[in-house]
C-alpha cells in the first residue's frame, strides 16, 4: 500500500436520480416487466415458504394415521403410562403447531423487509 | 338433581355478557369512526377473541364427548380444528388482512370484479353459518337440559334471544371484549374443575383410564382400531376439512379485519394457535376421567353432557356442585360467544346482499337491515335446531368445516397465489364444492345409519370434494383466460406488499 494521505472530501452533486419511474416501487406501480419481476419473487419466496411449512406439518403431523394404520404395533407403545397416540395427538402436537408457526412468521417478516430494503433502493 | 348452580351459572353469564357488550359500546362511542376504531386491536386482545369465538360447543362439550365414547382417534378433531389456524396464518392470514375485506364476499368482489362471484359466497356464508349455528342451538338445550331440567327447547331460545340482543345493540369493539372475555371464561371453566377432578381421581389411587376401558370397546385407546381402510380415508378426510375448512369460516375471517395490518394479523393467528392448543389440553382429560367415573354415559345418548355431569358424578355434595356450576358457565359462554360471531358474519352478508343492497352506507341506512339480518340470521337455525332431532355437535360442526373447506378454501387459495383466476371459474368451483359437500351433508344428516363405502364417501367428504373444487377452479379460469380481471397485478400489490413500502395498491 502506497503511504499517500487520503484525498480531501469533495462534495459531488448531479441531477436528481429519482427520476419519474427511476424506482423500483414506480416499476412496479406502472407494471413494467421489472415490477413483475420484484412481485414475483416476492410471492414465490412467501409461497415456497408457506408450502415448506406446510410440507412440513404433512411428513410429522399429517403421517401419523398412515403409521399407526401400518404399524398397529405402535398403538400398545405408552411412555409414563400414556398411550402414545393420545401423547403425540393430545399435548405434543400443540407445541409443536406453535413452533411451526412461529417459524414461519419470522421468516416471512424477514422475507417482507428484504423485499422492502430492495424496492425501496434507489436504483444505480 | 340441583339446578340452583346451573341456574346462577347461566344468569351470571348472560349478564356478564350483555354488560360487557354495554361498556365495550360505551368506549368505542368516543372514537370517532367505528370500523377504524375497530382496527386498533392489539393482537394479544384480538387473539383472546377469536379463540372466544371459535371455541364453540363442539370444543368444550363435544371433543370431550367424542374421546370418551369413541377413542383416540377423535383427538383429529382439536388437533384439526388448531393446526387449521397454522395452515390459515401461512397462506391467507396477512394477505387476507391486506385486501381489505370485511367478508368473504367483499374479498371475492374485490379480487374478481364480479357482482355474481359475491352472490354464490354470500349464500356460502349463510350456508355455512346456518349449519354451524344448528349445534350450537341444540348444544345450548343439552345443557339446561342437562344441568337444571329444563324443557329441551329452552337452552335454544335463551341463547337466540341473547344473542339477538347483543348483535343488534353493538357493533365489533364491543363484540371484541365480549368475545376475548368469554376465552378465558371457559378456559377458567374446564381448568379449574378438572384441576379438583384430578386430586380426586389421584386420591382414588388414579386408575389408568386406558386399562379400565373395557366397557366393550377395548379398542379405546387405539387410533384407527377398528377402522381399517375406511377408517384411514375418514381420519384423512376429516384432516383435509379441519385444516383447510378453518380459513373458510365467516366468523374467523370477519376478525381479521381488526388487526391494524398484515404484521399484526400473523401475529394474532400465532397467538391463537398458543391458545387454542392450551385450551385443547383439557377436553381428553374429562374425556379419559368419564372412562373411569361414568362409564354408564357412554352409550346412553347423552354423552354430550359428560364435561358437565361428570363433576356432579366425582365429587357428590356442594364441591360438585359448584364445579357443575363452572363448566355450565363455560358452556353457556362457548354458545354464546360462537353464536354471536356466527350471527354477526350471517347478518353483515344478509344486510349487505339481501336487506340493503346499496354498498358504502352501511351505517348509516343499513342499521335497520342489519337488524332484520340478524333476526333472521338467528331465528332460522333456532327454529331448525327446535325441529329437528339431535344431530351430534362435534359431527355437524366437522361438516360446516367440510363445506368451507370445499369452497372458500380453494376460492381463497387461488384468489391470494394465483393471477390466472377468473370469475368464471371461481363460481364453477364452488358450485362443485359447494353442491358437492353439501349433498354430501343433507345425505349425512337424514340418514345417520348407513354403513359402507358411500356412506363413508358421503359422511366425511372433503377429502374428493376439494380437490374437486380446486380443479375446477383451475380448468375452467384456463378455458376463459381472457376473463382474468385487469387490475389483477395491482391487487396482487395489495396482497403481498408491507404497508410501509409506499406502493400504488389501487
């Protein structure tokens, strides 16, 4: 590295860059095609979210009638005394709904203030 | 049998209700605008609000009854009725609060431009709420029934003329209040008598209910054990009604309206789903307790009134009856306040549609048509509940989810993911669901005996009737493509944006 004292500040000045239709949000106030494009990945990022969450929710909660139909071996399972059906399906399941949820609206609260840090970028 | 603490129970109740809805009346008076007043509500309250008004009597008196007469498997019920608000928070809720709609067919208009799309959905809601009010009425006789020995007509008329009372007098601020007290009502009424019924049971060396469930039906704690394949397609059909039937019910989505924004709508739907699963911890336990202590009930048609007999049946003398008492209290709020939401949602859409059409001065003309909405949003399904004979809370409630899930769901799915949705199709689907699950129900109600494969098909129908529904939605939107509404994009805007990005939402 060079031992140069670093150059004074200058004030730079140029036409407004916020020209009419400039921004994101007016692209996607007059529906260009790049104001579709922001739309779209918006919806796609919170719809691919919604349908993991909901993946999700299918593979645990939504599999236990066709594993209990498979395996009725399970249904003598008990821990503390409790058949297991009534453990998963009576209290562990509530928690479990919570979670997913509260998942979910933390990653589409980040989802949303990404989109908005975007659009709301002056474009360069 | 002692109807003293019945009769104070539902007294207390109703004028604890009807006060309520006077001083929540009072408030709102000072704020300027009624409807935007509205949309103040903070999540926490609005949450204490809609679990009041969802948790009906199929939840506080007929889970409890369905566990004890019918085993695990019924525990699909709480568990579809809350992981239905999971599945509305993460496809409908926050977009459903930034459309701007107060009623399913407000958003339906709204999203499609089309006058007849709003008529089919506003005969939905009153389909929807007329079938769900029905138990709700006859839950209310079993109770007093029950409880103090009344008439079996009584319980019906004093719930319909209470809340007739309240709908027409306030408006939803005041409901609010209402509707969030009568949560923690009931969650007080089922916690605090089986907190006692649970040292009276470990005093008594706490039997295991799952090794006395021998009353001929060894079965009981098994999921699925007597079904076979036709108890699998039951079990995941009534998963499809419950799960997707949630976001199509009137009186949920009326309360989405409140929340201040979409922020604030996620937030409150993951505060239900706290509530809802700690208010669904307790029905199993009154439903295992009855194994032990009133195995006679079972069979005896009036299992329904196990959550309120059973206090009487534990713990003979004055203790039992105070807790008798409670739960009738928590009974008596869980018809009022379901009932209340139900008749709101039915009379907004009868008002709007039937009584006055003219859109905008809803205030100010429409209170007279919203009156008469409301008389005939109630008395009808009064009348209907005195009529006709017992048809099952839990069960006809599960078919309500049924028919909104065959139909609102898809319409809103589809309106709130998808550009390509058009009028057209939208009301070729939910005719198809709609008239789908709906003979499907009619079938179901008259005749209750039948056995085979389609009366299974018929008794549980939401797993052919919704993906029915969708698909016609889809085929029919891609056949009439040009349809598609133009301001589609810019509703799409509306939808899924934040708030604060300052945006052109039309």
């Amino acid at each position: 590295m060079t031992q140069q004292p670093p150059p004074e500040r200058v004030r730079v000045t140029g036409p407004p860059r916020r020209r009419p239709g400039g921004t994101r949000t007016r692209e996607i106030d007059a529906e260009t095609r790049v104001g579709a494009i922001f739309m779209g990945s918006l919806l796609g990022e919170q719809l691919r979210l919604a349908l993991r969450i909901l993946a999700t929710l299918f593979l645990t909660v939504g599999s236990f009638p066709l594993l209990f139909h498979l395996f009725p071996g399970l249904s003598d399972v008990r821990l503390v005394g409790i058949p297991l059906a009534w453990l998963l399906l009576g209290v562990l399941v509530y928690p479990y709904l919570l979670f997913l949820g509260w998942r979910y609206v933390l990653r589409a609260e980040a989802n949303e203030r990404d989109f908005a840090a975007l659009v709301e970028e002056v474009e360069r | 049998m002692n109807a003293a603490p019945g009769i104070v129970a539902v007294t207390l109740v109703t004028l604890a209700t009807l006060a309520i809805g006077t001083w929540g009346l009072r408030i709102s008076r000072t704020t300027s605008d009624f409807f935007v007043a509205s949309r103040t509500v903070r999540p926490g309250l609005n949450a204490s609000a809609i679990g009041g008004e969802y948790l009906s009597a199929a939840s506080f008196l007929g889970v409890a009854a369905l566990l004890f007469t019918f085993g695990a498997d019924m525990l699909w019920y709480p568990v579809g009725w809350t992981a239905g608000y999971l599945v509305l928070l993460v496809l409908v809720a926050a977009p459903l609060r930034r459309s701007g709609a107060y009623t399913l067919p407000d958003f339906a208009e709204a999203r499609l431009g089309s006058v007849r799309v709003r008529a089919v959905c506003s005969l939905l809601v009153v389909a929807i709420g007329w079938l769900y009010l029905l138990p709700q009425f006859q839950g209310a006789s079993v109770t007093l029934t029950s409880t103090i020995g009344a008439p079996d007509w009584l319980g019906a008329v004093i719930v319909a003329l209470v809340v007739l009372a309240n709908v027409t007098s306030g408006g939803m601020r005041s409901i609010t209040f209402v509707q969030a007290f009568q949560y923690w009502l009931k969650l007080t009424a089922l916690l605090i008598p089986i907190a006692v019924l649970l040292v009276v049971w470990a005093g008594d060396g706490a039997p295991n209910p799952a090794d006395v469930a021998g009353t001929g039906n060894d079965l009981w704690s098994i999921p699925l054990g007597e079904g076979g394949t036709e108890g699998l397609y039951v079990t995941y059909s009534l998963i499809i009604a419950t799960f997707l039937g949630t976001m199509g019910l009137p009186h949920v989505v009326v309360r989405f309206y409140t929340n201040p924004d979409g922020h604030a709508a996620r937030r409150t739907t993951l505060v239900v789903l706290g509530l809802l699963g700690v208010f669904y911890l307790l029905p199993p336990l009154y439903g295992a307790l009855g194994r032990i202590y009133a195995p006679e009930l079972a069979g005896s048609g009036s299992s329904e009134a196990l959550v309120l007999e059973l206090p009487r049946l534990m713990l003979p003398g004055p203790g039992g009856e105070i807790l008798t008492g409670l739960v009738t209290a928590g009974a008596f709020a869980a018809f009022l306040s379901t009932s209340s939401g139900l008749a709101i949602a039915v009379a907004g859409v009868l008002s709007q549609d039937v009584t006055g059409r003219r859109f905008g001065d809803r205030r100010l003309g429409g209170v007279a048509a919203f009156r008469v909405g409301a008389a005939i949003a109630v008395l009808v399904p009064c009348l209907l509940a005195l009529s006709s004979p017992d048809v099952g809370v839990a069960r006809t409630v599960g078919l309500a989810f049924a028919v909104a899930a065959s139909t609102f769901c898809p319409l809103l799915l589809l309106g709130i993911w998808w550009r390509g949705l058009t009028d057209v199709g939208a009301v070729a689907g939910l005719l198809v669901g709609g008239l789908g699950s709906g003979a499907a129900v009619g079938y179901t109600l008259v005749q209750r005996d039948a056995t085979g494969w389609d009366a299974v098909l018929l008794g549980q129908p939401a797993a052919w009737s919704v993906p029915a529904a969708l698909v016609t939605m889809v085929v029919v939107s891609r056949l009439t493509r040009s349809r598609v509404p133009a301001h589609t994009g810019r509703f799409m805007v509306r939808l899924h944006t934040p708030e604060a990005v300052p945006l052109d939402r039309g």
